[in-house]
C-alpha cells in the first residue's frame, strides 16, 4: 500500500478511543475527510489500494480486533454540515451527531419523531447506514433523500420504504460512504421536550452504562433478545473483563480490560444457548470487525 497523499490521513491509528466499546488495536491508514470533495479523493485513492478497507462513524455499533486493522479505515465524523433547506427540510452531514440533530434541529422546532432517536450515541451516518432507531420509529423514515459516495460518483438516493426495514438497508453497499442526506420534518403536537427528556431517564434507569455497543443483537421477529438471554440464566455470565449485563441481558459490557476476543465468546456463547433452549438463531446488531 502507497503512503496516502492527503493532510487528513494518519498511520497507525489508535481504535479502540474511536469506539464506545474501547476495544481494537490501531488501523494501519486512517483518512479523515473533511468535505465531500475530500471523501471522493480518500476514496478513490482507497479503492486503488490493495487489502482491506472499512467505513467508521461513532464507533457506537463496532467491535474491533485488537490486534487492528490491516487496511484503510475512512471516517466520516468530519462531514458536520447541517443546513436548513426550508419547509421542514434539513441536510444534515454523516459527522454530526445523531444527538446533536435532535438537539439542534428536532427540538428547536418540535418536530415529531424525537421518541425514534433518543439516547443513540454516534453519527447521523450510522444512523443512516443501520436505519438505527426505536419502537418509536427509525432514521430512515424521517428522510427525503440519502447522498452516498459509489464507485460510479457521487449520487443522491430518494428514500422510499422498500429501501430500508428494521435495522437495516439497501441503498448502501459495503464500501460505499454515506455523506449525509436531506430529512424531511414535520411539526409535533405534542411536547418534544418532554418526551425527550422522559425517554432519556427511562433509558438511564433500564440501561447500564459503560463501554458498550449497546444491544448485541437484533430482537427475533415478535421476541426480545434481552428476554432470550435472560430466560437462559445468562445475565451476569463474564468471560475475562466482559460480562452480559445483569441489568439488560442484550448488553456486554467492557468492564475495563476485555478484549475482543471476551466479547467474541460471549457473544458465541448466547447464540448457542439461546439455540439450544429456544431454538431461536439470535443475529448480531453490532459489526464485528476482524
Ligand atoms: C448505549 C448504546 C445504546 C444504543 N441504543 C440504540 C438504539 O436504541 N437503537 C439503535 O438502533 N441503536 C442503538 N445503539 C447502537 C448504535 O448507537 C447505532 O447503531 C448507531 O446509529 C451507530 O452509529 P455510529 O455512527 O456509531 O456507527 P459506527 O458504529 O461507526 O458504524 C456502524 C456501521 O455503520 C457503518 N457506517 C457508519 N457510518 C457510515 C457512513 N457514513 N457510510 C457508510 N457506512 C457507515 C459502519 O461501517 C458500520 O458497519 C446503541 C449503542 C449504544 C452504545
């Protein structure tokens, strides 16, 4: 692999503060653009490397190995343009943090849908690219358009409901660099303040805290994985310094000194129970990154 030509890249590039797991040992190229003129030169140039390459956000939904990445690792928490287009209407970068949006956009105008959002750590890019959201509803629904970098250029995607579904979608391609996109709003009756803050307790109350990805896996159609794991008397269990959480069982935590490989077997370790005694096949929601 060349040296990259770019005053945004960087070698050898710490990880593990890059996520909220704080687990993975550096990236060989980290390219940190800053526009999306920049993203298009990183990621031509990227795409003419050999080996491997990955997208980063937040880091809120990412295990990594620590023995690190061997490729080039593009971040988009640079992209923090936040415009507003009129009529409800907001471009908002894949830097920006989700919780930045609802802050800055959502609850400055009331607009509906903050019950969707609440308390999600990372980038509105990671948003995008996981549909991540709530019962309440999910990042994809409140957009007009996508814009994504693909090896044809750079396009912008109408959002249509056959594009996304529960924490997942079609538009993005593995490789492919989510800029940012255009969310169309609409003002709530109700006080979003209010919801806001009332879900942000209700989280802090039934939620532990500490170095996590949040819930592991994706809830089986009409089941809780949480509800899965705990009926198979996993809460607790630790492996090394990871240990699933013995207040909400779809949570590992990082207690300080797990590794990659802790968190790895405990996830294996779920799966198969869960198998075993529900014949339920548990998939993950975090991206493991090996
Ligand atoms: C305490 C806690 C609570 C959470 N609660 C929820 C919740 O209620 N609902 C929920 O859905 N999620 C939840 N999560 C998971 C996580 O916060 C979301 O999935 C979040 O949207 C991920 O955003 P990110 O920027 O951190 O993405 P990252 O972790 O950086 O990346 C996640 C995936 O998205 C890809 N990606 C990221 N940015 C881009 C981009 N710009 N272009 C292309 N691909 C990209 C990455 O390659 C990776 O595959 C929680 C996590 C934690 C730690």
């Amino acid at each position: 692999m060349r040296t990259p030509p770019f005053d945004f890249s960087r070698l050898d590039y710490p990880l593990a503060e890059c996520t909220l797991y704080n687990i993975g040992g550096p990236a060989k190229v980290a390219l940190l653009p800053r526009t999306d003129e920049e993203v298009e030169q990183a990621y031509q140039w990227m795409n003419a490397q050999p080996g491997k390459k990955l997208i980063i956000g937040g880091g809120s939904n990412v295990l990594i190995n620590d023995e690190g990445y061997d490729g080039i690792v593009l971040f988009t928490t640079q992209l923090l343009r936040m415009e507003d287009l009129g009529d409800h209407r907001f471009y908002v970068g894949s830097g920006c943090e989700l919780d930045d949006m609802v802050r800055q956009i959502m609850l400055k105008h009331n607009y509906d849908g903050v019950g969707g959002f609440t308390g999600i750590p990372g980038s509105v890019g990671g948003a995008i690219y996981m549909n991540a959201g709530t019962v309440k509803g999910s990042t994809c629904q409140w957009m007009e358009s996508v814009n994504v970098m693909k090896p044809a250029g750079r396009t912008t995607i109408p959002m249509t409901p056959e594009r996304y579904s529960y924490r997942g979608q079609t538009f993005c391609e593995p490789g492919d660099v989510i800029l940012g996109g255009t969310f169309q709003f609409t003002p709530a009756e109700a006080d979003q303040q209010a919801i806001y803050d009332r879900y942000k307790q209700r989280r802090l109350e039934k939620q532990p805290q500490g170095h996590s990805c949040g819930s592991v896996f994706k809830n089986p159609e009409g089941n809780h994985a949480g509800h899965l794991i705990e009926s198979c008397g996993l809460k607790g269990t630790r492996i090394g310094g990871a240990v699933i959480s013995p207040m909400h069982a779809n949570f590992i935590i990082n207690e300080g000194t797990a590794t990659f490989r802790d968190v790895l077997d405990l996830i294996a370790l779920a799966k198969k129970t869960v198998a075993k005694q529900h014949g339920v096949a548990l998939e993950e929601e975090v991206r493991v990154i090996d």
